[in-house]
C-alpha cells in the first residue's frame, strides 16, 4: 500500500465536494460548498488578504484528511484578536504578517479543524496534518500558525504539539425541553423576564411583525434584502469588508436546509433581517442587519425568535455568535472557546505565553463572575 501523500491546495476546486464533506460530519459550516461560496464569492481571497492553503492528506486519489489553512495579511475576519501582537511586532521591527491560520473564515464556531475520514486512523491523520502545518510555516518563515476555535480533541493535540492555548468567552442560550417561550421565561429571575416582556412589547407597539423563513421556503428577494441590511449596517459601524452578496446568495442555493431568515417588516416594507444556520441539535446566529432603529428590534429579531424556533423544533443549543454580555441577561450562559497559537521568534513567543497564562486567569474569574450574575432563578 502506498504511503500517504501531503499536498497544499489552493483552489478548493481541486478536491472533490464529496470527498471533503465525507470528513467533516454534516458540519455545515466545514462543508465544501461553505468554504467554496466564501473562495468564489470572493469574501475569502488574497484580495482581502486570505490566501487558501489547505493541507491535505491523501492516498492515491483517496482523500484521507484536512485541515482549512490561510496564509494571512491581516487578522480581520478572525474573531480571535491579536492586533497587539502585530503591533508589538512592528514597534520592535519585525513583521507579523504573512501569518498562518486555520480557521472557518468571519465564522467565530467552535468545532474540528483537523478533519480525517471515517475508517482511518483519525488520529494518525489528525497528528500528521498539524505536524504538517507546524513544518509549513517553519519552512515558508511565517511570523506565525494560529488555529481558531478548536474542539477539545483538536485543542488538546495543539498542546501536545506545544502550541500555545488561549481562551476566550462566548454565550450560549441551552434548551432543557420548554414547552414554549413562557416556560422559558418563567426560569428567569423577575427583573430579566420583565425586561424581556418590555423589549417584546415595544417592538409589537411599533407595529413590527416578524417572520422565519426556512432555506428551502426563502425566494431571491428575501436574500437580496438580508444582505443589503446586513451590509448596511456593517457600513454604518463603518466595519471592514466581510461577507457579500454573492456568499449569502451561494450558501442560500447551496445549503438550504441549514439556513433560517429572520425577517421584520413594518407597515408593509421589510426593515431588518438575520441570518440563522440550523442543524439537527445547535441554531447558530451568524449575522444581522437593520435599515430602521426600534427599541427592543435586535434582541427580537436576533434572539427571541431564534429561541422560539429552538423550542418549536427541539433544538438543544442556540449559539449567539461572538461576544456580547448583553445576552446574559436574556437568558444565554457563558461558554469557554479555544485557539492554539504558534509563534517562530522565541522572545516573543516567552512573552506571549506570560500573557496568555494572565488573561487565561483573568477570564476564568470573569466567567466565576458571570455565573454569579446567572439570568436564572436560583435553588
């Protein structure tokens, strides 16, 4: 039997859709037609400063693994930050770009990055793509390999590698089994279900009526409109280029089942919308946009409709995307995220673990914190 053989793939249209999906367990945010809509949409391309060099593993034509990999001329669209690190790097003369990363692009979802196919010696295959990708960048002489919102599994081969680990917090809304959004608030503490009440109220008093519309159910002109809000809004925050028309209009055809709009209309005009990726067991809120300011429409639009369709259709888990300690209050509880961080020149390297051990500590205890201020009725 032939050895396998390593290759770095830059054009996501040399490998086969079904052989990439066969390794990524119906994960829609790891499927081929998500990383191919961001590559020929153009939101994921050298322009915008991601370079595709996917590592992968194969035996003859038999794909046996992969990891999603970028060479990097920024750190936008990442979620994990680390604009200090690139300037502490500049202030000393040095550059921090081209850097390495693995990664879901604009996509801040925990889940495998060392992706292997069922049968294999997974975590042979897992080891040797990461083995691979620490080599890669000593060899090409990047500042650095980052690999972003590991798994556990993944996260803990990182450090095994002796890669640096880095925590970070997200919030995420969990479903016991409510009947109905009541039962949901009546396992608040008072003040939050009030609050809820209130912001529910005001967006009703404004007359705005909201609606989820299914992938399979959504027509062109619903999408067209998500992503002109959602590229509005971006510009009114004066945020820079991420995902466009043309991804969402992709994933829409490409993915329906695994797609859910929110959309608020308001005297007759559609006014807000956002974009929702479902699976059997986890909503995943990924993006919003608004083209009018109402009390209370964010949280509608983005949260409590979400959550009525998790109660409707049984789904454990509605991940609320980055940030925001807002949602603690709307009954989302903190969850611990993962990176693993390599970095080639050993002083800073020194110091960026001292520093990754501090904010570790520091966010543990903001996480004791939270938890204390839990939005639920206590015992």
């Amino acid at each position: 039997m032939n050895s396998p053989t390593l290759k770095v793939v830059e054009n996501l249209a040399d490998i086969p859709a079904a052989d990439w999906d066969a390794l990524t367990e119906g994960d829609p945010f790891l499927s081929h037609a998500y990383f191919y809509a961001l590559q020929e949409s153009g939101c994921a391309t050298a322009q915008f400063g991601w370079r595709a060099q996917f590592i992968t593993l194969w035996r003859d034509e038999h794909l046996l693994g992969a990891m999603p990999l970028y060479l990097k001329m920024n750190s936008y669209g990442e979620h994990v930050f680390d604009f200090a690190w690139a300037d502490a790097y500049r202030q000393n003369g040095l550059r921090y770009y081209p850097k390495l990363v693995c990664t879901v692009p604009f996509t801040p979802v925990s889940g495998a990055r060392l992706l292997a196919a069922p049968g294999t010696d997974e975590y042979k295959v897992r080891r040797l793509l990461l083995g691979y990708a620490l080599q890669f960048a000593k060899d090409t002489g990047v500042s650095s390999l980052h690999c972003l919102f590991l798994n556990e599994a993944d996260a803990q081969l990182a450090q095994a590698h002796g890669m640096m680990l880095r925590q970070d917090v997200q919030f995420h809304w969990h479903n016991p089994g409510y009947k109905d959004f009541d039962e949901f608030l009546a396992a608040l503490g008072r003040d939050k279900r009030k609050r809820i009440r209130q912001e529910r109220r005001k967006v009703q008093e404004a007359g705005i009526e909201l609606q989820c519309v299914i992938g399979e159910r959504a027509t062109r002109e619903q999408w067209d409109f998500f992503a002109s809000c959602y590229a509005h809004t971006r510009q009114t925050h004066h945020s820079p280029p991420a995902l466009n028309d043309d991804f969402f209009q992709r994933i829409g055809v490409a993915i329906p089942q695994h797609t859910l709009l929110v959309i608020a209309s308001r005297e007759g005009r559609m006014i807000a919308s956002a974009l929702n990726i479902v699976t059997k067991n986890v909503l995943y809120g990924r993006s919003w946009g608004t083209f009018e300011f109402h009390s209370g429409l964010h949280f509608e639009t983005c949260f409590y409709l979400a959550i009525e369709f998790c109660i409707a259709h049984g789904i454990k888990t509605f991940e609320g995307g980055a940030g925001g300690e807002h949602k603690l209050a709307r009954g989302f509880l903190p969850v611990s995220t993962r990176s693993a961080h390599w970095l080639a020149h050993p002083q800073f390297a020194r110091e960026v673990e001292d520093y990754l051990q501090r904010e570790s500590d520091a966010i543990e205890e903001y996480v004791g914190e939270l938890n204390e201020r839990s939005p639920f009725k206590r015992e």
